[in-house]
C-alpha cells in the first residue's frame, strides 16, 4: 500500500512542495477525536498530535486537521512521538454551522469526491432534510448520490411517490433505492466506491447506514476500525476513514441531528437552481417576489409549476445563510477569537 492508493496526487504534492519545501512527509487523517489524530503514510498507522505552535498560529477552527486531510508530519524520535505541522489545501471540504450557535461551524471531512446520502424512504422520510443535506454537499461541489433505503418496508408505489416528491423538488441526481434486508441496490452502491476515490457516507440516524456499512464490509469488502486510546481510557473515533479491499474509501460518519446552514451562496443556488432560473425571468431585475407585476415566481406558485413547500423551504434555507454571513462579519468586526482545540501532551506511538 502507498500513499497514492490513499488518493496523494500531483495536485497535493504540488502544493506540499510550495508549502513544506523538500524536506517533507506526507500522511492522510483518518481519525480525529477530539485532540487526538491518527495519520496512515502509505504504510502503516500513526498516532500523532498538533505542536504547540501549530495551535497558536492557527486563528480558525477551518484550519484545524479533519479526516481526509492531507498533513505534512514530523517524527521526533528522542521524545517517541509524531507530529503535524502544515495541513495541505483542499479540494473539497464538508462542514455544517453547529447546532445551537450563529457563527460556530463544525468541519466534518475534507477531500471527498463522492456523498451517498442515505434517506429512508418509510417514515422518517423528509425532503426538507434531504435539502439541506445537497446544500451542504453542494457548497463545495462534492458529487451527491442518494440512497432511499427501507425499500422493504413500503410497497413499489409508495416508492414510486417517494421518488415522484424528490424530482418534483428539482433534485436530479442520481438515486439508488436501497434495502438491507433484500439486498436491493447493494451492488450499486458498491460501483460507486472506486479505487483511490473518496466517499462519504450521510444520513440522519435510523436511514441504515450501519447496516449498510455491515453488508459493504461483510460481502464484498474489508475494513479496519480504528480507534484512540489515550490517558488510560479508550474513545471510539466519531468519524473515520476506512480502506476497503478494492482500493476505495469510505468516510462513515454519525448521524447529524441539526442541518445548520452557513453561508453557501453556490450550494444553495446550486440546490435551488430551478428558483434561481425563475428569478432571473421575473420582469424587474430587483423583483422581491412579494407583489410585484410581472413576477415569475409568483406566477408560477399560482398555477402550481412551483411547488409552495419547496419555494418555502428555499426562503428559510436562504434567511439562515444571510442570518450566519451577518453574524460572522459581525464577530470578525469585534475581532472575536475562533474556538480552538485544546493542546494535548500525550505522546503516541508509531502503530504498525
């Protein structure tokens, strides 16, 4: 294995190069908890930790290592421990406004290429979520495909209304529907893990994501867990990323509770873009959409080409994003410091 089959590139090495100079070793996150972090150079698993100096000169929590980031690391053989120095560009990163707050956000992966996003198709099946969830993806241009799971439990034309809701939505991606009890849609779901490619895997708890990481990981593939120990305890790793037998990875990630959104003009107009293309035929071009003559969004609520909820959902999704651009200029304005993680001096070994 090498750090090319854990998806290093010219793009990165290039980058690597300008930052760290020559005298440089690369390694991928692929388990963060907390402080503690655990790196893979290509050969083996490494723990390693933030210096000092890496915390107090980095001003915002988006600077901070996540899973699926590239970092530039450092072995100090005289004190027994690894640590990082520089985390590389993105190419993509994924990260939600946390719950509770109007400025904090919470980085959840970074270099991804692929988001399945899980979606039961019985009960707890919300497309105002599943919105949410393609403007987050969409934000930073990650490619989502959805998975309807469940498919078990609802008869053909229940789904068939389930996927009529969604394309009436304007959402067009690619759908996969999905049971873990039939093993419907299991294989396409496995065509889309490609080797040195980088999936992540979304949905809100109860959509089936575990099972559906059993099925991958006992039919087709293996995985390796992971997981920190430190200070006497064990901690098992919130996020991860695991290497599968085919060469793809596969980022398993907890269900989020709160879809918070930050500022994601391109993601909500990507996610919006059938409104976007209406408000661009209204016949003012500074149009509210309230009364004005000649509107087309409001013309098109009338005869029902637009559907209500989803133009509703639109204004809410939009309200929240221009709500966290004020807040945030606000908080730069006050030159507020940004939460940052807490220093640890544990040192970790070298796993092999």
């Amino acid at each position: 294995m090498s750090k090319i089959d854990f998806g290093l590139d010219s793009w990165f090495e290039e980058r690597a190069s300008d930052l760290c100079g020559s005298e440089y070793e690369l390694a991928r996150v692929i388990a963060v908890d907390r402080e503690r972090f655990v790196v893979h150079d290509g050969e083996s698993e490494i723990y390693a930790v933030l210096t000092r100096k890496f915390v107090q000169a980095t001003e915002s929590p988006a600077d901070f290592p996540v899973v699926g980031d590239w970092v530039s690391i450092e072995h100090h053989e005289a004190d027994d421990f690894t640590s990082i120095n520089t985390v590389l560009p993105r190419k993509t990163l994924l990260r939600r406004k946390m719950a509770g707050t109007e400025i904090e956000f919470q980085m959840l992966a970074a270099n991804i290429d692929t988001a399945l996003i899980a979606q039961s198709c019985h009960l707890d099946f919300n497309i105002r979520r599943l919105e949410r969830y393609l403007v987050m993806v969409n934000q930073d241009r990650i490619e989502p495909v959805l998975l309807l799971t469940k498919t078990d439990l609802v008869t053909p034309e229940e789904l068939t209304q389930v996927i009529a809701r969604i394309r009436k939505a304007g959402i067009d991606h690619d759908i996969i529907t999905l049971s873990n009890v039939t093993g419907e849609g299991l294989g396409l779901v496995r065509k889309r893990l490609v080797a040195g490619k980088t999936c992540c895997l979304l949905g809100s708890s109860g959509a089936g994501k575990t099972s559906l990481m059993n099925h991958i990981a006992s039919t087709s593939f293996k995985t390796k867990s992971v997981s920190v120990s430190g200070a006497g305890r064990h901690t098992t790793v919130r996020r991860r990323l695991m290497m599968l037998d085919n060469g793809a990875m596969l980022i398993d990630m907890p269900g989020v509770r709160e879809l918070g959104v930050m500022s994601g003009r391109e993601g909500i107009d990507e996610r919006f873009s059938d409104i976007v293309a209406l408000g661009e035929t209204c016949r003012f071009n500074d149009c509210g959409h309230s009364n004005e003559p000649g509107c087309a969004i409001l013309e098109a609520l009338a005869s029902k080409k637009l559907d209500q909820d989803h133009y509703t959902n639109y204004l809410k999704i939009k309200e929240e994003s221009e709500s966290y651009e004020k807040a945030h200029a606000e908080k730069l304005k006050k030159g507020r410091g940004s939460r940052r993680p807490v220093f640890s001096k544990t040192k970790h070994k070298k796993r092999h």
